[in-house]
C-alpha cells in the first residue's frame, strides 16, 4: 500500500485524511486568504495556539474576522496580528489590557462585537453541533439585547455603527434573547495531546475555549505538545472536529507567556496571619 492509501481514503467523492499530522505549520494553514474568518483558542493567555498564529502572520492575510475570548496581549498571541492591522472584525468577550485593542476599536480602525462570555462559549459550541440558534437570558434588559452597542466608531470617538436589536422571547414567564451560532473558515487551537486522528486533550484552564473554537471551524488546525495514542477517556475533543494537527518542538512546546505574573510577599516567622 502506497503512503498516500495509507493517510487517506476516498468517502463520497470527498478525500477523508486518516492521519491528519502535517509537516509544518505553512502546511497547516493551506488555503488561508484575505478576509477569512478564524475562530481562535485560547483564554487569556492560556492554551493559546501561538506557533499557528505566528504562522498565520507569516501568510500575510489581511482583513481577517477574529472569534475569539479575547485578543490576546500588547505584542502576544493575537496581538501580533492586530499591531500588523491584519484583523477587520473580532467578537470577543472583553478587551482586556490590550492597550492596541482599545486604540484601534476607540478609533475606527476596527470593528469589535462585544458578547458575554457564556453566550460567546455556547455560541461557538452550537456552530459546531449545526444549531443555528438559540435563546439565553444573558443580555436582555442591556444593549445586546436592545441594540446600540458600538461595533466601530469613527476616528473622533463617536458611534459610526451600532449594534441593531435582537428578538426576545419570553419562556415560562422570563425573557430570553436570541443568540446566532459561530461558523468561521478556519479554528486554530492548542492541546496539551493529540494522536494521528486528531482526537484531543487539554490542559486545565486551556480547555476552557479551545475545544468550542474548534468545534466552530470549517478547517480546525490543532498544535499539539506532544503526539501519542490517547485512551478514549481521555479524550476531551473527537479527532472528527480536526483536520489537520501539527506537532510542536520541544522548543514551541515548553514556549509559555504569563499574562501577568504575581509573587506572594512571605510571612514573617513567627507572624500571626489569622
């Protein structure tokens, strides 16, 4: 059997790769183009698929859409591509300190759709499972129900495009607002494991939004710090969410940015701390 039997089989016309391991992350982000949307991993600055988003970068895409937690820091993770003005839209949940962020979303130079974080998380999860939406109690009575939240603003501050309405509904007595489901071209994550089928496994805080943004990509690519056969149980995101995994040195691997790191001041001997 040739290699190329060995890594794919044919379903329906279409080419299903059995071994989903790519060579390097330009192989990885095959087929990226100005103007994708991209659903991004990753909270704060945990579990953030740095190696891919470098790489992403490196293709010089512009006037990318962004869904993600947040975007990043000053000069890290999705920082890298909005100090480069190659991101158009994000939908997040919070700014944060990224100080270029809310220069560039204060000024007009970006569009930014703010969400509550839950709605963000269950919005991605229901892309991916092919809900097309959904009603939640966060947000009505505020402007993400009602609309006239600023989505950009011109270059002196003011509101250049709000936010419109959404429906609400009520159920049971209690008000709910309809959220859309996330779909995006591509979904860049990082997993602590992974094997040759793509199926997945995350670290601690790391698992918080890597798993949903992958569930919303057309094509999620996946770094992984280490490659190895996974147990089912151990298993937090099915390899048929992934199509394509690359497998990061031991270098990128150990590569890990604190957001903001904090050193307890010891007690004195003898001190009564209570």
């Amino acid at each position: 059997m040739n290699k190329s039997s060995q890594s794919e089989h044919i379903t329906d016309g279409s080419v299903v790769r059995r071994d989903k391991v790519v060579a390097t992350a330009a192989e990885a982000l095959a087929g990226v183009h100005d103007g994708a949307s991209f659903a991004v991993g990753g909270f704060g600055l945990s579990g953030i698929p740095n190696v891919l988003i470098r790489a992403l970068y490196e293709t010089g895409a512009t006037r990318l859409a962004v869904v993600s937690n947040n975007c990043g820091v000053d000069g890290g993770g999705l920082g890298v591509l909005l100090a480069a003005r190659r991101i158009a839209h994000v939908t997040a949940s919070y700014i944060g300190d990224n100080k270029e962020f809310a220069r560039q979303y204060l000024g007009g130079e970006l569009e930014v759709e703010l969400t509550p974080q839950g709605s963000l998380a269950e919005r991605l999860r229901a892309g991916g499972s092919g809900i097309p939406a959904f009603y939640t109690p966060a947000g009505v009575g505020t402007p993400i129900a009602d609309g006239g939240l600023p989505l950009r603003h011109h270059p002196d501050g003011s509101v250049a495009l709000a936010s419109p309405p959404k429906e609400v509904r009520e159920f049971d007595g209690r008000e709910y607002v309809l959220e859309h489901g996330i779909r995006t071209d591509f979904a860049l994550v990082r997993a602590a494991r992974g094997d040759r089928h793509g199926n997945l496994a995350f670290h601690k805080a790391a698992r918080n939004f890597n798993p949903l943004a992958a569930m919303a990509g057309r094509v999620t690519v996946a770094e992984v710090e280490e490659l190895t056969e996974l147990d089912p149980d151990e298993v937090h995101l099915p390899g048929v969410f992934v199509q394509r995994v690359l497998v990061l040195t031991p270098e990128q691997a150990a590569d890990k940015s604190i957001e903001r790191r904090t050193i307890s001041t010891p007690q004195a001997q003898g001190t009564d701390t209570a």
